[in-house]
C-alpha cells in the first residue's frame, strides 16, 4: 500500500479520471459518451467498415485504457509493490497511446474539450504516483 506523495498523486489522478468522464470531451459530448462511441465499431462495425482497421483499432483499444485506468490504480493502490514498475510503464504507455487524439482528429482537434485533456492527464499522473512509489520504496 502507497502512502504519502504517491498517494496524494494516486487520488488527484482518479479525481482527474472522473472528472474528464463528466466534462465534455469532443465539442459538448461528454467523456462517457466519448468512450461509448469509441467502442462501438465493437457491435455496430457496418457503421465503421469504411475505417481502416488501424484507425479502428486505436479507438478501441483508447477506449479500452479506461478498463486498464481502474486495474492499474487498484494494483498500485492495494498491490504488491514488485508491480509498480509495470504499473508506471503500461499508465505511461496508454498516456502516449490517448494523446494521439489530437494528431488524429487533424482539423477537428479543436473541438476537443477540457474533458478530454483532463482525462489524459490522469493517466499521466498515475504514471507518476507509480514513479513516486518507486522512488519511496525501500532499496
């Protein structure tokens, strides 16, 4: 279990992940809404088939790091410390993988919302809980 700066860093990062669920996140749709849409080619692919599967792809699997949000703040919150290393690395590499939205959306990238870089930065700040643990950990 974290303490201290990590833990302090861990509760701004769900706070920061809730928030950019309710706030708008592409012009007035609100991050939940975002996140259903993003799963979608899931069960409605006739709607998408004309998408390169890449494009796809990277949708669902954004959506996804939402799933990954919950486990990782669980295990960095209530885990065994050995796992904090790859707690840091997987929210750095789904940080990365979500702020490719503004390089995807092109001319629409100014319709993104306080929501959505909101919600990306609580990805960035678990990443940085996890560093903080493990620069706390004992040696």
């Amino acid at each position: 279990m974290i303490g201290g700066a990590p833990r302090a860093t861990l509760l701004a990062a769900v706070v920061a992940n809730v928030l950019g669920w309710v706030l708008p996140a592409f012009s007035d749709e609100r991050g939940w809404a975002a996140f259903v849409f993003a799963l979608s080619p899931l069960w409605d692919y006739r709607n998408f088939q004309s998408q390169p599967l890449g494009l796809l792809a990277f949708i669902v699997l954004s959506a996804l790091t939402n799933v990954l949000f919950v486990a990782l703040a669980g295990v960095l919150a209530f885990g065994a410390a050995r796992r904090t290393r790859a707690v840091l690395w997987a929210a750095a590499a789904a940080t990365l993988l979500n702020l490719y939205w503004p390089i995807l959306l092109e001319a629409d990238r100014g319709r993104l919302e306080p929501g959505f870089f909101i919600w990306v930065s609580s990805f960035a700040l678990l990443a940085l809980s996890a560093f903080l643990a493990l620069r706390s950990a004992p040696r």
